[in-house]
C-alpha cells in the first residue's frame, strides 16, 4: 500500500464541565485529526490534540508540523513511512497523529478494552469536587482521579473526604507537579489511614532526584508521568527506582510504535504501567484502550476518560 494522500482538519468537542488542574483550565477538547488515504482509497485516521504544557505543541504547531512535512510520506510503501517518520524533526503529538493512522493501514485497530477507566475529578473548590465525586461513584465510574493543587491543605482534606463518602472507591491522586518534598510527605503522612492506590507526579517533570526520594518514602506507589515522555526517560526511571509506575501517553512517546516500544520494555522489566492520554478525540482514545487490552498483563491502570467528559 502506497501513500497517496494526507490531509488535516481541526476538531472540537465541547466538554459537560470545564476540566480543571493546577496546570490549566479547558472547555472542550480540541484536536488535530490526520486522514491517510492509500492507492485503494482506504482511509486510515489519526488524532493529537494540543499538549503545550507537556510537548509544547499547540494545535497550530501540530496541524503545520504534519502539512510541511506530509509531503515525504506521498508515494511511499506504508511499512516504509516509520523510519521517514522516526527521522523527522517534529513534535511528539504531531507524530503520534501520523504514526496511529500509518499503524492502522497495516495493523487495524481492533477497540478492545477488558478495564475500567479512571474518571477525572477536577480541582476545584471542596465542595464541588465532593459532589463530582459522588456523582461519578453514583454513575457506576468508581475509580476516581483526583486533581490536586499547590495547597497542600486542600489536598489532604479534599482526599479524606472523597474517600470518607465513597470509602469503595478507588482514589488515583494527581498532583500535577505542583508539590515539593516537604508537601508530598505531608500529604503523605495526613491520609497514610486512608487507603489511596497511587500518587502520580507530585513533583517537577525534572527534578528525578526529589521524585526518587518521594518514591523511597512512600508506601504508596507514586506514578511517572510529565517525567517519562519517551523510551529513554522510561528506562532511567525504571534503572534508577526513580518511581514505581510508568505512565504511557500516545501523545508524549510518538505514537502507536513507540508505545508498544515502551509496553515491551516494561514487561520485560515487570514494571506496571498507566495507560493514560491528555484531553484527547475518540480516535485516540481507542487506540490507547486498544494498547491498554493487548498488554493488559502489564497495564494495571487505565485513566482514559476523555469521551465520557464529552458533552
């Protein structure tokens, strides 16, 4: 199968509530979506919305980087598309875009899943986040991942209380690297009665060595997420004990490939992985989920609840 065309489009999908972190507040989900047609007119598609906080990719610069550059994939075999893809100085989304609908032609995209999704909380006042808590265990959605801020006394009595009022749930907190040492420990020490089943990113993307020292003192397991985006930060936490569990984004590794990459890698190194993704469209969702099923012996965790955030 030769390539014959790519094309892009913006996409929006409102969300039911804004979503809410210490890093940003968004109001729908806005994606670059990439269609890839081959020589028999089959039409593979995929998606990256903007992740500047994380890649520093915004729409414009994932939408141009995938245009200037579509030109390189026009004419070449499917299987050969990778490499030229691999060689390309763009960002990571816009190559995940590419990557998932170049995967597809050869490798369709069955849309399994066998787990649950985490469902986001978003930060807000306490009183609002009790009540999106409540109404997510209500809907049957009890595995809720609570967004935290800089305040580490709204985090602590948040937490207690989502689990006080749903003491069935299960709680993923994420702190979005707005903590130091000294809040992680504090809020580590306030709900250690409290049964929470991981704590993810507390910290600054970069700083490994407080992430580390975080993960030594902890009895709960804490996530990689902003500080892993590809196969080598993946392995330098993992060699190094910097954290207990990888977080996978399509968005942040590149794509289909590169994920799988990093999915073998840690079942070999039987470290276990999130299988998580950013604000994303129903086509990128599914490829993730889809990974989620293939590996699910080493992917303990899923958080891709982007299309029931959906209006």
């Amino acid at each position: 199968m030769k390539i014959k065309k790519i094309t892009t489009t913006l996409e929006k999908i409102p969300l039911k509530t804004p979503f809410i972190t210490s890093i940003r507040r968004v109001e729908s989900v806005e994606f670059v979506r990439v269609l890839v047609e081959v020589e028999d007119k089959k039409v593979a598609v995929g998606e990256a919305p903007a992740t500047k906080a994380i890649t520093g990719e915004d729409l414009e610069t994932i939408q141009t980087a995938i245009e200037d550059t579509k030109g390189v994939f026009v004419g070449l075999e499917v299987y050969e598309c990778f490499a030229k893809l691999d060689s390309l100085g763009i960002g990571s989304s816009a190559k995940a875009a590419l990557d998932m609908a170049f995967y597809n032609l050869i490798n369709p995209m069955k849309n399994k899943a066998d787990k649950k999704t985490a469902i986001t909380i978003s930060y807000n006042e306490i009183r609002k986040m009790l009540y999106d808590a409540n109404v997510a265990v209500n809907s049957k959605n009890n595995i809720l991942k609570v967004k935290l801020a800089e305040d580490i006394d709204h985090a602590i009595e948040v937490t207690k209380k989502i689990k006080h009022q749903n003491p069935n749930a299960l709680i993923y907190i994420d702190a979005n690297q707005a903590w130091d040492y000294e809040k992680s420990v504090k809020f580590m020490d306030a709900i250690s009665g409290d049964q929470i089943e991981l704590i993810e990113q507390p910290v600054k993307k970069d700083d490994l060595k407080t992430l580390k020292k975080i993960t030594n003192y902890s009895k709960i397991p804490i996530v990689a997420d902003e500080s892993c985006l590809n196969i080598d930060d993946v392995k330098n936490i993992v060699q190094n004990n910097i954290a207990d569990i990888i977080n996978i984004k399509l968005m942040k590794c590149g794509g289909v490939t590169k994920a799988i990459e990093i999915l073998e890698y840690c079942l070999l190194e039987n470290v276990p992985v999130m299988m998580g993704s950013m604000l994303e469209g129903p086509t990128s969702i599914s490829y993730a989920s889809s990974l989620a099923y293939d590996y699910k012996d080493v992917v303990k965790y899923v958080d891709l609840d982007s299309p029931l955030l959906y209006r």
